[in-house]
C-alpha cells in the first residue's frame, strides 16, 4: 500500500416453502470472483476485491481505495442482482478499506466485519500518514494523482463509520455471514496489528490478503515475525488456491515459492549482509511474482521496507505492539 507517499450468480436459492432444498451440489461451490487491483506506478494501489455469493447476498473482501475499483463491485452486484450483504476487510490498510464508504451508499445494509485493528491505526498511524500527505501538498510537489490519493485517504480517516467493523472479530473460528459458513482467522502482529484472512472450505480457497503480496510484502505497518507465524498457518490448511492481496492467485506450489522467499528477505534482514545483497536475494526468490519491467520500482520498495521496518528496532517497537497515539 505504501501509505507513506501519500503514499462473483444470483443469490442462491432462498430456503423455501415446505420443499426441502437440494442439498447436493451447493452453488458454494462456484470459485470466488477476483476483482483484480491495480497497481499504477503513479498512485497508491488496489487491493484485490474477492465476491463470494451467500444466501443473503454478496460478500465482498476488500473494497479497494479508488472509486474506479469500488464501482466495478457495485456494478458487479447490480448485474448479479445481488445486494452486497457483507464487507470483509482483511485488514485496515486504506487499498483495502477505503472503499468502504462508496459500495455502502450504495448497499446501506453491508455490515463490516474486521478485526478491531483499525482503532490503533486511527490514532497511531493514519494521523501521520495524514500529516505527511498535507506536508507534501503545502509543498507544491504532490502530482495531481497524488492529491488525488491524499484527499481520499484524508474522507476515508474522517468517516470513521464506514472504517469500524460492525461486526469486530476478535478470534479465529468459523462464522456466518449472510447464511454461509466461512472460517475466519485473526493473524495478530502481521501486515498490521491484527489480520484477518479467510479459508473457503467449499472452494478450498484462501483469501490471504495482504498476508500474501506478490511483489514484494507491503511491510508499511508489518511485524516480521508475526507475519512469518502467520504464513505458516495458512500452510496449514488443505487449500489449492490462494488469492492474495496484490497479484494473482497462486497455486500450493507458487506459495510454497513465494513463503520461501519471504523467509529468506527476513533471515537476511536479520544477519549482517549488506542490504542491497538482500534486495538482490528478493529479487531473485520472487522473481516469477514480479512482473518484467517492474524490478526496478520493486527494488525500491525493498529497500525501503528493509531500512525502514526490518532493520529499524523503533519499526519493531511501533509494530509488534498495539499502536498507540505518536
Ligand atoms: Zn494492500
């Protein structure tokens, strides 16, 4: 996400009447739709949105930053002639949540089920990030686009209703939302204070959020080592597919890959090799996850996070604890 250079078909088959409902194939078993993010070089990104259909509606993971991601769920559940019964945020990154506020004027009645992570970001992260994005604007060298970002994270931090779940979820275990059964595991001190991310047993998908950014993971709020216990427990599970929160989905095996290579970033951020030898070993592990043409821009956001998050003890400090006000 980068704050910093602000920085699925109709609704089943209602149980009805007296006939009882077939309970063979059920229509879970349809693969989640992938609304894909962006990731422009000229603007934050879009988190991937995923729609799962459900009894009651549409359930939607992630709702991305920019309207022109937001309006592709709408349009998707006005075809569908679904409402979206239920937001999903894996986490409270703005690439992920800031759209939160759009596809609710359009279906009023979408809970939002979250981790409560997002009342530390809210006063202990954002108010920076919204400091740093007036900082850059008052001096005259923001791009259009930029302004553009910085004034919708700055609506998206102001209504904090459309930002709090309705429905916090404070532990992993299997829930229901809008008639369908989904396990939802909380991943605490990872890409934030508190993750969530979603294992589809129907599907044998799991919607990894940003737990899982094929580029290069979007360290700007993460905690190494609670991250790295949390890919192992998505490892865990009988998944065949995985969608994370930027990139394409990827196979056992793709993770697997990728999982590998993200250890290693970590084991050479703890050791004393030099940084650019562990930006060049990113570069290498997770070369089939970073588009041609791409190296160079990945590379700097490594370096970055390895300065800035891996290697910083105050990066430690202010992300593997509960955040607080700064
Ligand atoms: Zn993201």
């Amino acid at each position: 996400m980068i704050e910093r250079t602000l920085a699925v078909a109709a609704v089943l088959v209602a149980c009805g009447g007296s006939r009882p409902a077939a309970p063979a194939r059920s229509a879970y078993d349809v693969e989640p739709t992938l609304i894909a993010g962006a990731f422009p070089t000229d603007r934050g990104p879009d988190g991937n949105s995923i729609i799962l259909r459900a009894p009651r509606g549409l359930i939607v993971v992630d709702t991305g930053r920019h309207p022109v991601h937001t309006d592709k769920l709408v349009a998707f559940a006005r075809h569908a002639g679904a409402p979206i019964a239920a937001i999903v945020n894996t986490h409270w990154h703005l690439d992920h949540s800031g759209g939160n506020a759009r596809l609710r004027a359009a279906y009023p009645g979408a809970e939002i089920i979250a981790t409560r992570a997002v009342e530390g970001a809210l006063v202990g992260f954002f108010p920076k990030g919204r400091a740093q994005g007036d900082a850059l604007i008052a001096s005259g060298k923001a791009t259009p686009q930029q302004i553009e970002d910085i004034q919708l994270g700055r609506a998206a931090i102001d209504d904090t209703r459309n930002l709090l779940p309705t429905r916090p979820i404070t532990a992993s275990h299997t829930i229901d939302i809008a008639g369908r059964p989904l396990d939802v595991h909380v991943a605490p001190f990872a890409a934030t204070e508190a993750d969530l991310w979603i294992y589809d047993a129907a599907t044998r998908t799991v919607i990894a959020g940003d737990l899982v950014v094929a580029e290069v993971p979007f360290f700007d709020s993460g905690c190494p080592e609670g991250w790295r216990a949390a890919l192992g427990e998505i490892a865990a599970t009988p998944f065949v597919r995985l969608i994370p929160g930027h990139g394409e989905p990827m196979t056992r095996e793709a993770f697997a890959r990728w999982r590998a290579a993200f250890d290693a970033l970590l084991d050479c951020a703890a050791s004393p090799a030099d940084a650019a030898a562990c930006v060049a070993g990113w570069r290498t592990a997770a070369a089939a996850f970073i588009p041609t043409g791409d190296e160079d821009r990945i590379d700097q956001y490594t370096t970055y996070y390895l300065t800035e998050i891996l290697r910083s003890p105050s990066a430690h400090e202010r992300f593997c604890h509960p955040l607080r006000a700064e």
